[in-house]
C-alpha cells in the first residue's frame, strides 16, 4: 500500500544523506555474526563487542528492527524455514557503523541439544544442513475445529518486488490469515493474496483457514521464494526454491530517516511534506510524528503506561489493569532491571520506514499461571502471557481543546485490543478527574465495532479514587458501519471543543458528546495493544467474546493460535485551534 507522496526536493535530501552516511562510519562494523539455535523456535544471535558501541540495531528477516546493549539477541516463536540477521553499531553521539554481512540459519521443526544448529554467511552453504522435508498436508486437519490445513502453499514473483501467493481451498473456511516473513500479512476470503514491495533475498508465507465462527486450521507447512527484483518469471512450490543457487541476498532497502528520533521538536518535520496537514480550517499543527524514521522519538514519546514503574511513586512496582494479559515492554525506562531483563527479550515497536507497527508475542519468560494485580517486575514477568508495547505524551505534551488524529490498521486477532485514547495528566494531589476520551478501541475477534467514550471521576482524593462515571456518546458508543477496519488504514480522530467532544472516522461524524465535565482538564496522548482483559470476555451483546466463565481468555486453543497481531500506525497529528 503506498499511502504517501514524498516530495522530489525530500527525496534528494534523503538521498544525499544515505550516501554521505555510507561513506563514511566513526564506528567499526560488529565482528564475527553469526546464529545458534538453542531451543525450539529460539535463536540467539551474536557478534563481537565494539569498542564504543553503545546499543546494537538488529535486524531479522529483513524487517524486524530491534535496539539492544548486549552483543547477543534472541528471536523467539521462529517458524521452520530459514532465517536472517544483520546487525551494527551505534556509538554514542548517535552515528552508526556499517551493517555487518547476513548470516542465516536453518530452523528445524524439532529440537536436539546433542545436535545445535548453527547459522552460515550468505553465499555459504550451512555446514550442517538438516532440513526435514515437509510432509504432505493436503489431508491435515485440525484435532480442535475439522478444518483441514491449507495445503499447495506455492508462489509466483508477478512483478519486480511483488508475489502472488497461493494455495488450495479449504472446505468450511470463509477467510484466511495470511503470514508473510513471520508476521501477520492480512485475511482474504479468496485463496491467494498478494505481497507488494519486497526487498530482494529470501520471503516466506504460511497460511491459517477460518470458518464462521471464529475457528481457525492447523497452520500450513512454510512455503519460501527468492525474490530477485526485476525477474518475473521464478516459482516455488511445497518449500523448496526451484533455482539451483540462490544469489547474495542484497540488503534491504533503508527503513525511514535514521536522524528522525534525534529530533527535538514536537511537530516532525516530515508532517509539511503532506498536504491534508494544511487542511484543517482555524486550527494549526502543534504535535505529530510520521513514524518515517528508524526508531521512536524519546523526545515525544514514553514507552510505558502510567500505572507502570517510575509513574507509580518512588517504587518500581508493575499492576496488571482491567485483567489484561500483557507485560508492557518499556525501552525508555529507567528501572535498571527493566532494561536488563525484559527489553532485550522483545521490542514491540518495529519500523519499516512507512509506520509504526506495534506487535504482541507470546511471553518466553513466563514460569507460572499466578494471578496477582501488582508487583514486582519480576512477579508480574513471569505470570503474564504476552508482551506487548505503549506509547504516551506523559510529562511531554499534553492540553486541552483541538483535533487530535491518528491513521491506524487494527489487527484482526482474537484477544487483541488495540486503543488510541487521550488521558489525565495530573494526579491526584495535583487536582483530576482523572479525565479519559477513548477515541478508539476495538476487540481484536470483531473487527466490524469501533467504541467511542468518556470517562470521568468525582470527588477523588488521595485516598479515594473517586467516583466513577462513564459516558457514552451519542447515538451510540459502539459504532457499526458495515467496515472490517481490520483490512485497511482509517483515520480516527475526535474534535474537542468546550463542552464538546465530536467523533470522526475517515472525516466522517460518526459520534458526539455534550458535557460540561469535558473541560476540567489537559490530556496526553496513549497509543497500546493491550492482550485480553475483562473486557473481551464480556457477552458477546458487548462486544466480546460471549465464551462461559471456564472459558476465559486466553484458553489453550487461543494460546496455540497467537500469532503476533501488531497495531499499525501511520501518523499521529494534533491540531490547536488558532
């Protein structure tokens, strides 16, 4: 999807600063890469420390872009199939080395430790090629749903970039989830799907059937193609590339400006090379960020919610809120441990040079089933199922009045709940109402119903938390237009006037809210996928799930289909009136 025009005059700045930053680096390229395969799924991937390195930019399959201080990163919940990883330097004044060269690895379907499988530089064969060839699955089915696996999994390159993906139909599947280099690609109810702007080297795709009612397949055996921009004509079937020798895979192209987090400034620049940011009659821009860069933005962003760590008190302490299933991973924060333990395992916030994906996994460090509701990172760790990510304009910018807007694709998962909100930014002592506008909330199951909604307490103090009012607007704070906003970008915003809030999707009024308490205070701006909670196992005449008490997210069947939904935004922007 190309959803953005870039101006010639930005485009040759871009260019120009590719080339003067590869000319020359103040940093030298991290030593020695290279992958072992330590348990199921699970690689870690490593190379020697540099001198004056202060983190590690890794990229996996091409696309996966994690920051680490460690010379060493694990990839968890691997699919079978070959696998990729380049890493470099980042010195402290913010410049970066050159990208080592790609190391592969082949990940089996089994595990031996008497046997670890390790990585080889592309351009190598693997010294210890042990692949297990896939086996049919043409009559595979699912023990839990009687949906067969997808079977005939192949692919045609049908263009310089692009393939087309396909394979045999299912019968009693309505829609199918598609997996393109490990992550959620998008659901189409035909039996192919196409992938448009790929780097050149290795893809993959796997495929899940759905019917009716929510069930989903077995997933499909891994399908891989090389892609060689320009060729149109190679095809592959059941995994097994039919070239005789795959080329050098050619890094991927550059994802975003990598100067852009460096940027103190509330209003990306890159925000003026769009026309519709002038478009907003008697309002000006005053905060946004076009996720174009490499990374986030520390000067806009926090990456933790409220109730977490330093936003407690003086305590590291972490709660688990409305029953959600999810630890939040902050990589900005300060807690030591935090940073040690929990942000080197995942970073949920992935860039492509395009948007901001935020992406939930399975949680490869939990040890028990407890259920307390705060604690020590350490306890709140090891119970939780998933990790996930949050970004917040606490303590950076906050007010009141004006349009705030976000483009986000919402995954269609069931379990996912994804949010763009505006909250409180005082606390109790500090006099609050503690003031929240949801603009956006949707369960993950039912990608049809978007929520709208304002909540407000009175009389709290800081010994009560006050008394709880919730608001829907008008007509209803469910809204229902007929659009699986799963499949595409919509804009979503609200316009906040005194006394006044007015819900908008794609422009269009789909909500409004006349209330006095509106005006009592500032808020920031929250962006998170949260996994579960309360909520989505309310009956389903809510909006949720409607399973029984013995039911409850996440069941094993849930945890057996998790399949990494991420949250996906384009831009934030937030207009003042003049």
């Amino acid at each position: 999807m190309i959803r953005k025009a870039i101006s010639l005059r930005t485009y040759l700045f871009l260019t120009l600063l590719c080339c003067s930053v590869t000319s020359a680096f103040a940093i030298d390229a991290p030593a020695d890469p290279r992958g072992t395969e330590v348990g199921q799924s699970l690689v870690k991937w490593e190379w020697d420390r540099v001198p004056g390195a202060e983190m590690y930019e890794v990229v996996v399959d091409g696309s996966h872009v994690d920051m680490t201080r460690d010379p060493q990163y694990f990839s968890f919940n691997l699919w079978a199939g070959e696998h990729s990883m380049t890493v470099r330097a980042r010195a402290s004044d913010g410049s970066y080395s050159a990208r080592t060269p790609t190391v592969k690895i082949i990940v089996r379907d089994w595990f031996s430790a008497s046997s670890l499988n390790r990585s080889f530089l592309v351009g190598q064969q693997p010294s210890n090629p042990v692949v297990t060839a896939p086996a049919p699955v043409a009559q595979a089915v699912s023990s839990s749903t009687g949906l067969q696996v997808p079977g005939g999994v192949r692919g045609t390159i049908i263009g310089s970039g692009s393939v087309k993906w396909e394979w045999d139909s299912v019968s009693g599947a309505n829609s199918y989830d598609v997996t393109v280099d490990g992550g959620y690609a998008g659901t189409t109810s035909d039996t192919s799907f196409t992938s448009n702007g790929l780097w050149e080297g290795d893809h993959s795709m796997t495929v899940v059937a759905a019917n009716s009612q929510g069930e989903v397949s077995q997933r499909s055996d891994t399908v891989k193609l090389w892609v060689s921009v320009g060729n149109t004509s190679q095809a592959v079937q059941n995994d097994v590339p039919q070239v005789t020798a795959a080329p050098e895979v050619a890094a991927p192209p550059p994802a975003g400006n990598p100067d852009a987090a460096s940027i103190q400034s509330m209003i990306d620049p890159a925000s003026y090379n769009y026309d519709e940011v002038y478009q907003k009659s008697g309002y000006d821009l005053v905060f946004s960020d076009e996720f174009d860069g490499t990374s986030l933005n520390p000067f806009r962003w926090n990456t933790g919610l409220r109730w977490d760590g330093e936003y407690n008190g003086e305590r590291y302490e972490y709660r688990v809120v409305n029953g959600e299933d999810q630890l939040y991973v902050n990589i900005f924060s300060e807690d030591q441990e935090h940073l040690r333990d929990i942000a080197p395992v995942h970073n949920p916030f992935e860039f492509n040079g395009n948007r901001l994906a935020i992406r939930a996994i399975k949680n490869p460090l939990k040890t028990n089933n407890g259920e307390l509701s705060y604690g020590a990172l350490s306890q709140i760790a090891s119970q939780q199922n998933f990790l996930s990510g949050a970004i917040t304009t606490h303590d950076k910018f906050s007010r009141k009045y004006g349009i705030f807007e976000a483009r986000i694709k919402i995954p269609s998962h069931v379990g996912s709940f994804p949010a763009f909100w505006l909250f409180h930014e005082n606390r109790a002592w500090e006099g609050t109402q503690r003031t929240e506008i949801d603009i956006m909330e949707n369960l993950g199951h039912a990608p049809w119903y978007i929520y709208n909604s304002f909540h407000y307490f009175k009389n709290v103090s800081t010994t009560y938390n006050g008394d709880a009012n919730f608001v829907k607007p008008y007509p209803n704070g469910q809204i229902y237009t007929g659009t699986d906003y799963s499949q595409n970008y919509h804009v979503y915003a609200v316009k906040w006037e005194p006394g006044k809030v007015t819900w908008m999707i794609d422009g269009n009024k789909v909500s409004e809210l006349e209330h006095g308490e509106v005006d009592f205070e500032e808020l920031y701006v929250k962006l998170n996928l949260a996994i579960g909670g309360n909520w989505t196992n309310f009956p389903a005449n809510s909006g949720g799930l409607g399973r029984s008490s013995d039911q409850h997210f996440p069941n094993q069947d849930d945890l057996n289909n998790f399949n990494n939904p991420a949250l996906e935004i384009d831009y934030v922007r937030v207009y003042a009136p003049k």
